[in-house]
C-alpha cells in the first residue's frame, strides 16, 4: 500500500447549509466511487472553501456520512483574480494499491472549469481517444446503436453505408448504369456528413438515400473495386480523427483495422426484416413484409459474397447477436466493453 492523494472541487448554487452539505456529499461520494476508497483507507481530508460560502463546514456534511474517526479541516481558499465563485475543493489522502496515474481526480458542475484537461463523470465527457467500428448486416441494428453511442461517448458518427448509397443516387439520378461511369461519379462527388444529415454536392439527402430503389442498387454500386478504393480513402481520412464510430461492412476488417474495439451485430432475417417494415411501413403503406425481406436478403448475399472487402466480422471482432435484444441491452453491452478501457470519465 502506497500512501497517495485525490483531488476535487464542486461548484454551490447557494450559499446555504442544505446546498453546502449536498454538493460536499456529492464530491466525496463521487470522488470514492471512482477511486474505490474505503473509509479505514482516509488518512485526512482538506477542505478549501471560497469566501463566499461562509454558512456551514464541509467537514461538518463529511461528518454526517461516517466520518467520524477520520481528521478532517476546513481552510478558506485564496483569494485570486477572477477565480472561480462558490467552490468547494476537496484532497483526500489515502492509502491505497494504485498508482499514480490510476487515481482518479474528480471535478464537477462549474467546477470541470478548473481543470479542462481531465473528463468528469458528471459532464459525461468521455474523449476517450479511442475509434469503434461496427459491422453486420442490414437491419441488424448498427446505425441506431452506433448514433446512441456517439451522443453517450461524445464522439462522431459516420454511416459509411450512407456513403455508398450518395453514389448510387446520384448514378440513378444521372442515369449512370456502366462501372466506369459510376466509379466517374465517385471520384467527382462530394459527400458531407453534417448534424445528422448527409449532404452531397451540396444537397441534403437524408430521406432520399433510403429510398427503396436505392436499397435495391447499392450493393451493385459497393462492390465496383475502384468505387470501393476511392470511399476508403475518404473513409480513413474521416477515422484519423480519433473518437469515431463507424458503421459499415468492411469496417473492422479493412477501414478501421487497429479500431481499439470492433463489434459486429448479426440478428436474424426474419427480425431484422421486421425492424425494416416497422420503420419503412410508416412512410410507405403499400410496402409489403416479404419484399422487404428479400430485398434484405438479396443485399446480404451479395455483400458477403463480392470480391473486395466483403461483409465480413473481423476476427478479434466482438459478435453480438441482438435477435432478442432491446436496443439498451446492446448498448449496455458495447459500454460493458468500452468501459474496461480505464478512462478518467468511466
Ligand atoms: O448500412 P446500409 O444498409 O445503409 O448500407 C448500404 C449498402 O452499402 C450495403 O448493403 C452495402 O452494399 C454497402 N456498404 C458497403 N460497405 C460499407 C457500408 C455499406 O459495401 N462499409
């Protein structure tokens, strides 16, 4: 055992005793929570206090949660220029088997100001500086997971599905049909993810890409070699950029080969279709079960059986099958993984 110490600080709304007491709770619990320290572990907690909040002790609210052997003082903080209002900052010194760089320094509400270089777990800003892929079929539910895990974990998302689908627009759309004259299209279009739309040359085309012709061409248009060459580079430039999750197919296999985790999501076809149908059905009444169906399967089979990069789990890919899984049990278990990665924020 090593004797080693934490830091904290919370910010006070009020300068009032229930407002004191509250947030010092909060700081201490949090900052034991994370470090897993046991009360018999506390050599002695300094408290520092801004001058503004002069109606009660935080080592009087430590006292209130069972710390009452453990040596506790209340100083007043210096007073420095434009320093931070109401702020209660907080040193644990403890005994304990981590080291250095494992103990977990903990700064919340206005307090994260203080130190923009470590995550909080109340800001729930990750930066992680990791890259996630995530594969499978269609249907299978990638790109509602992955937009999920993108807002939880604050990094970018990119649908490079959606990327294949921009190019086969725009060749349905300027009657395009030979391989060289798509993989024309490819080369000049300009593809740009932005809020939760896609803009290509400049158009938004969200809806329009998830139109049912579209799902019917695509994997006619993936699986063109040099169609293919040209949307990884676009692709791994994109994934430079640490903190990105990528959907796809080829994504663990071949974009993203050093992605720190891969997942692959499988369900069956007959769910998957039914995910389908539920969110086609809304938009167009006439579409039928079963031509959803094949056309999923239709697609599949071609992307796992073309040449280049076909839909593929990578080998030290993590498989889950969401079959019978709500959306928040696949999440729960992509986050069981991510978190092992001992991130400050996790
Ligand atoms: O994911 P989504 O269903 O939008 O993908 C549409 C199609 O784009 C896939 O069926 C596949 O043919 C192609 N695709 C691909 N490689 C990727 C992503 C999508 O070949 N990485």
């Amino acid at each position: 055992m090593k004797v080693r110490a934490v830091r904290g600080a919370i910010t006070v709304d009020k300068n009032t005793q229930k407002e004191i007491d509250k947030q010092t709770k909060k700081l201490l619990t949090t900052i034991f929570e994370q470090n897993n320290i046991e009360v018999d572990d506390i050599c002695f907690i300094l408290f520092t206090v801004t001058e503004d909040l002069y109606r009660a002790f935080p080592a009087a609210a430590a006292r209130t949660m069972g710390l009452n052997n453990v040596p506790l003082l209340d100083v007043a903080q210096m007073k420095v220029e434009n320093s931070l209002n109401m702020c209660i900052r907080a040193m644990i010194v403890f005994n304990t088997e981590k080291s250095l760089n494992e103990i977990k320094h903990i700064y919340l509400d206005k307090a994260t100001s203080l130190r923009p270089d470590l995550n909080s777990a109340e800001r729930g800003a990750y930066n992680l500086n990791i890259n996630i892929a995530i594969d499978g079929p269609a249907g299978a539910g990638k790109s509602t997971v992955a937009k999920i895990l993108a807002k939880k974990l604050k990094m970018k998302y990119i649908d490079t599905g959606a990327m294949y689908r921009a190019v086969t627009l725009k060749a349905l759309e300027n009657k395009k049909e030979t391989e060289q004259e798509i993989i024309d299209i490819a080369k000049k279009i300009d593809i740009r993810f932005a809020q939760d739309k896609i803009y290509v040359d400049g158009e938004d085309v969200t809806q329009k890409i998830r139109d049912k012709n579209i799902d019917n061409k695509v994997s006619d248009v993936a699986k063109i070699e040099e169609v293919r060459k040209i949307m990884l580079k676009s692709q791994q430039q994109l994934a430079k950029a640490k903190n990105v999750i990528m959907d796809g197919r080829d994504i663990g296999t071949t974009v993203m080969p050093h992605a720190d985790f891969k997942f692959f999501l499988t369900a069956d076809l007959t769910e998957r279709a039914k995910r389908r149908y539920k969110q086609v059905s809304q938009i167009d009444k006439n579409m039928k079960f079963e031509e959803i169906k094949n056309e999923i399967q239709a697609r599949d089979t071609k992307d796992k059986k073309r040449k280049c990069s076909p839909l593929l789990a990578a080998q030290d890919a993590i498989i889950i099958d969401t079959t019978d899984k709500s959306i928040e049990q696949v999440i729960d278990e992509i986050m069981s993984h991510v978190k092992g990665v001992g991130s400050d924020a996790l």
